[in-house]
C-alpha cells in the first residue's frame, strides 16, 4: 500500500538537502522523486536491468530511477510493482503523485516533481536540482519553461503488485 503521507514527509525533510542514503545527482529531481516513492513503500524491481524496471542497489540504479524521461516512460508503462495511472489534469493530483515535464515541448521529459500540498485544486510540488518546495506545478516563472512546455500527470497507484 502507498503511504503518501510518507512520500510527502520525506519529500518536505530532503527537499533542500541530499540524503547521503542515496547517491546524488548534478540533476537530481528523478532521483529525488524516486526516494521520496521508496519512502511511501513504492517496491524495487526490475534489477539488474537499468533499462527496465525500477530500483537502485549499491552503486547502481535503472534509467528510471535518475532520468525524467526514462521515469515518464516507466509511469506510463509499468504493470509490477510501482504503477500508475496517467490523468488528464494536475487537478486530479493528490499527495505524493508525479509530474513529468517536458519543458522545450520536443518529446524529451526532462524535470520530474512530486506533489506535497494543494492550494485549492492546485498541486504545490517539491523537487531537487533547483531545489524547490511547495511550488506551483506548472513551472511557468522558470528559466527551462517556454510556451511549448508539455507536461504528464500521474496518480500513484495505492496498492502494489
């Protein structure tokens, strides 16, 4: 079972600092995001294929556990394990699901971020790389943002296979 209220205690203890439980990144929001679902019980699996699968174990982690686009794939795709159903709207967000972000609009997801409160309807996330928490979802007051910006929106699934 999902407890996404550990993934967002997590999410708001690291948000601006690095676990040193986990390797850290120069671009570390998947990586981030990926502790913060390990947190709420999301399980490994998939090792030792770092193209498949999710999971990290010593020195090593697959694709999705540290690059956006490879964690937007796995979301969209997996069927063991940590799953998800992809919605339509950041509205339909609750805590400790997953926005993937596409910022140049070219197919390339390249910012992950995991959602820790709401305002109203409005999903506030926390990310690492720039080092945010409680932002609004969109992004649009950021350097990487440009009116092509796509993004994917994904609810956790509470339980586990």
């Amino acid at each position: 079972m999902y407890d996404r209220e550990a993934a967002v205690r997590y999410a708001d203890t690291w948000w601006n600092g690095r676990n040193p439980a986990f390797p850290s990144f120069d671009v570390d929001c998947t990586n981030f995001v990926s502790q913060c679902l390990l947190a709420g019980g999301a399980p490994m699996h998939g090792y030792p294929n770092r193209e498949q699968g999710w999971w990290l174990r010593g020195g090593t982690w697959s694709f999705s556990w540290s690059v956006a686009h490879s964690m937007r794939w796995y979301l969209a795709s997996s069927k063991k394990g940590l799953t998800a159903t992809q919605v339509s709207s950041a509205e339909q967000l609750g805590l400790g699901d997953v926005i993937a972000y596409d910022f140049q609009g070219d197919g390339r997801f390249d910012h992950t971020t995991i959602v820790t409160a709401k305002d109203g309807s409005v999903p506030l996330v926390n990310a690492h790389t720039y080092n945010a928490q409680h932002r609004h979802w969109a992004y649009k007051d950021s350097y990487a943002s440009t009116p092509d910006a796509r993004y994917v929106f994904f609810k956790i699934n509470d339980e586990f296979s």
